[in-house]
C-alpha cells in the first residue's frame, strides 16, 4: 500500500454533526468528497442535493467496498464509533473519527493493533486541540515564550439536558477528551496514570442509565516520562454553568488563562512584572493563516449552515469549536498526502480516550490510581 495519496477521496459517514464538513472538503484544494453515507434516505438525499454530492449510500458496509473511496470521516453517534472505526479498517479505509475513539479500553486497543497492523492511519477529530485558543498557546510553547511548563488545567462544563439517545445520565468522565485532549496535546505528552473524585449528585431518573450519579468529576493525571500533572474536570448535568470548555497552562516565564464568561479575551500573565502589570487580557488570534486560502474562512463562525443559517446544536452551543473544523480537515488530508503528524494518531487517541475512561473506574473506586495501559503510550 502507498504511503501517500496525493489527493484523497473521502466519505463522510453521519451527516448531523459530519455535514459540518462537508463544504470544506469541497473547498480543499486536495482532497475530494466522493460521497456521504446516512441511514435516512430522506435526509441523505437533502443533503447530497444541497452539497451536489452524487454518490450516496444508506448501507456503510456498500460505502466500505467501493474502491473510489480512500479514506472515512465518521460522524456517527458515540457507541458506534469503535465498530464503524474497525470495519473501515478492516476495509483498507484510512479513517478520521470525531470523539472520542471507543467507549472500552479492549475496543481502543483493537484499532491500534489494527493500524499498526495494517498500517492504516487513523486520526481522532478533537476539535479542542485545533482551536484559536489551543493553537495560541501552542505557539508560546513552541517558541519558548511560556518557559518550562509547571502546570496545566482545563474544564469541560455543558447542560446536555435535552439532548437525545445515549446522553442523559452519561458519566462526566466517560467522554473527556475535550478537556484531556488539550493538556496533553499541548507537548505531546501521554497520561501514565490518573485518580479522580467525583462530587454531588445529578437526578436519581438519570443514575440507572449508566449506573452514575456523579454531577462532577475531577480527575488529575501524571504524565508519563516528565515531572508535569495535569487537572481536568467536567460536569453535563445539574449543575449551573455556561457552557465552557477551558484550557490553561501555567509556565515559568508565562501563563495563559481561559476567561470566565465566553467570548471574553484569555488573560496572559507575564513573570517578574510588577504586581499590578502581571496580568494583560488578549484578544487571541485567528489562525486561518495556517490554511490554504481555499478552507481559511471557515475559522469563522457562522459559514457552516448555508444559506438556513443552521448550525449543529454542538456547534453552536459551542461556541464555533473554536475554528477548529477546517484545521482538522487539513490535518488529515495532509496525513494521507504523507505531510504533518496528523495529531492524535491512534495510540495518542486510545491514551487520550483512555484517560476519561479509566477516571470515572477511579471515581467509582473513590479516587483509586488508575494506570494506563503500556499499548496506550508510546515511548
């Protein structure tokens, strides 16, 4: 198999969410959308109409065997992941998948043992990591502004009342990778052991859904092979709270933290200051300049409905994503060019997805020590 294709075709696979994507696919200079595939002939064919997309499929498994498609973006709900991950594996399909990669520990480890295998590449879509924000403070990382890095700290707090299927009652943990993504994306690094608490108690119709009763679960992590931890926490139910998703990064010469009340600027503290000059507000920059020119403007909210000027309810609740969505699209298609890491790869997602996972086991323990497993850690 080549390692490179120089302009993948790809198929998106569940269009509530994944018709986000659609239109910068189209727009990317390399890369091509060759279909889309939706269980609902009715919405499929909406859609592909809206887009001018004509290859369209009601049965994934009939997307899988054709050979005009190199690669899957999944969009599907969370328990389906790891199943529609497998099989366009199996299938000889490059596969990015939005978050988080599995639900169990035994279906994370069977996609990177099938990539490894295979040599498939598989990218996890975390939009937090190719945020403004995130991107931000990357760069004072990367050019040394920030120093050595002492702490970091991120939240992700949402009312997810409402929502439909699988969400009411879901353990605040179970699905953390908006806010782990972030603290250890930031230097690549990769969580060797968590404990974590959880705290007050959400409705009692919602504690026989996944056996959890937790309103909030606070975990820390230790990083593996470097002195760093980490301090996330997330709540979705019952507790008062703009949505955020926050991330923060406590350095020795610089420390960026995430505002209080959306769409207000990050606060920068600089060391050695005096006091009262310590702390600047910054307006964070857009980072579209990253892009081609073709996909640059999607970083703005506000261009992903059309013309009914209707977003996804994630997009809009949250706050855009940051941007995020035409950096995960390029990301990815450069990876199949043979361009760039393609960040989170398979064993940095299943550390990632991991992480949320083993906490809510330790929250349930009561704040036991939870390891990760040695196949999820890559040095």
């Amino acid at each position: 198999m080549s390692n490179s294709i120089d302009k993948p075709r790809v198929a998106i696979i569940g269009l509530g969410f994944g018709a986000e994507f659609i239109p910068i696919y189209q727009h990317h200079p390399n890369a091509e959308i060759t279909a889309i595939c939706q269980r609902n002939p009715e919405t499929l064919n909406e859609i592909a109409d809206k887009f001018g997309i004509e290859k369209r499929y009601t049965d994934y498994s009939e997307l899988l065997a054709d050979p005009e498609i190199d690669a899957v973006h999944i969009n599907t709900p969370i328990p389906d992941h790891a199943e529609h991950t497998l099989a366009a594996l199996r299938a000889g399909k490059h596969v990015a998948c939005t978050v988080p990669m599995a639900t169990s520990e035994e279906d994370c480890k069977a996609i990177v043992d099938l990539c490894a295998e295979t040599g498939l590449h598989y990218m996890m879509m975390e939009t937090v990591v190719y945020a403004r924000e995130f991107l931000y403070m990357k760069e004072l990382y990367d050019t040394g502004e920030l120093g050595k890095l002492q702490f970091l700290k991120a939240s992700h707090q949402q009312d997810m009342d409402g929502w439909p299927g699988y969400w009411p009652g879901l353990p605040p943990m179970h699905y953390a990778t908006h806010c782990v993504g972030p603290v250890l994306g930031l230097a690549r690094n990769e969580a060797e052991y968590v404990s974590c608490f959880p705290s007050g108690t959400i409705r009692e119709e919602m504690h026989d859904c996944y056996g959890s009763p937790f309103a909030v679960e606070t975990t820390h992590i230790k990083f593996a092979n470097c002195d760093l931890s980490a301090q996330v926490y997330r709540s979705l139910f019952d507790v008062a709270r703009q949505y955020r998703e926050s991330f923060e990064v406590y350095g020795s010469k610089k420390t960026v933290e995430w505002p209080l009340i959306e769409g207000e600027p990050l606060v920068v503290h600089t060391a050695k200051k005096p006091e009262p000059e310590i702390p600047e507000k910054k307006e964070c920059p857009d980072y579209a300049m990253l892009l081609p020119d073709e996909i640059a403007p999607f970083t703005t909210g506000g261009v992903y409905g059309g013309e009914d000027g209707e977003d996804h309810l994630s997009f809009t609740q949250g706050a855009g994503h940051g941007g995020s969505h035409p950096h995960l699209v390029h990301q990815f298609v450069e990876l199949l060019r043979g361009n760039g890491e393609g960040y989170p790869n398979a064993v940095q997602s299943a550390n990632i997805t991991l992480t949320g996972i083993l906490s809510h086991e330790s929250a349930l323990e009561g704040g036991a020590i939870k390891r990760l497993p040695e196949w999820s850690l890559s040095s």
